[in-house]
C-alpha cells in the first residue's frame, strides 16, 4: 500500500513540475509568477509578496502587517475612451470624487510616454490620497496592448510608499506581454 501511495505522489509530481514547464514561462530570478495563463501577459512580483487573484486581477500584497500592494488589471475601452490620457483623465475625475486630499504628484510630459511596461510604451501617474484618515500614495502605469488598456497600480501607505519601490519597479521591468 506504502508503494502504490509513493507511486501516486512521485506521478502526481512529475505531472505538476511537467505542466509547470509546459507553459514555457521563464521566470527571472528572485521572482514568482502571480498571473494564470488565462491572461495575455505575465506579470512576476518579488519572491517575498503574497500573491493575490480577485475577479481576474491579479497582484501581490507585500505581508500580513503591511499591505503595500501591487495588481494589474485590464479594461476594454468605450466609445468615451479612445486614448490612454482620456482614460486617466476619466481616473483622476473619479479619484477626485471618490478620495480626499486627492493629489496629483508625477505626470507624463505633454501626455508622452514616460515609462515602458511590457515593451509598451506607457505612462506613468504618481498620487496622493486620504482613505479612511489615512495617507496614501499610488503609482499608476497605463498601457495598452492589442484592443485592451492595462493598468498597473501599486499602493502604499506615505510612510512605506519608497520602501518598496525597488521591488516595484523590478516588477515592471519584468511585466511581458504574452
């Protein structure tokens, strides 16, 4: 019985580790896969940040005592929609009304480009806000890629925002389009 149970998990195994290689995900190192293959892009975070998946965002939380977070997220674009600086102009409307002490810090220059993310060019918006009495800041990284607009977001709090900035911008460096 001790056999065929050791023969089930050596099988089980060998499946695992194959259909992990079957995806030809080649991951940098230091890094973990948070995205499925369901997506059209993987995205890697730091070997330490909990992974998170919620209604096909996916992301990564940084501990149980910090929440710094880092997600990505798509969106099909509307009629209204039809460029990434409409889209942020349409966020930041939102993010006025939705948050307190809203306050734009990094924007792109003449609504150029002013980072690469998945080998796309991107732009890159930098904010402050108040939720729930307490200060936030968040990076946002807008792209578009075939008919989708992606929107990499990290957040933190004021205080933790720069110590984790190192791992984020490895996790954009690393973010590829499939």
């Amino acid at each position: 019985m001790k056999k065929i149970f050791c023969a089930l998990i050596l099988i089980s195994l060998v499946l695992f580790v194959a259909s992990c290689s079957a995806n030809n995900v080649e991951i940098p190192d230091g890094m973990q896969l948070v995205s499925s293959g369901d997506v059209a892009y993987n995205f890697f975070v730091p070997g330490g940040w909990m992974p998170t998946e919620n209604n096909g965002i996916f992301g990564a939380y940084y501990s149980n005592t910090d929440k710094s977070n880092m997600t990505v997220s798509s969106l099909y674009p509307t009629e209204e929609l039809m460029s990434i600086s409409d889209y942020w102009t349409i966020l930041e409307e939102s993010y006025k009304e939705t948050f307190k002490n809203f306050t734009l810090i990094e924007a792109p220059e003449n609504n150029e480009s002013n980072v690469v993310f998945g080998e796309r060019a991107a732009f890159k918006y930098v904010f402050s806000a108040d939720i729930d009495g307490e200060s936030y800041k968040m990076m946002q990284v807008l792209t578009v890629d075939g008919s989708l607009f992606y929107t990499f977001t990290y957040t933190a709090t004021s205080e933790l925002y720069e110590s984790h900035l190192a791992d984020v911008e490895k996790a954009i460096t690393e973010f590829e389009f499939k």
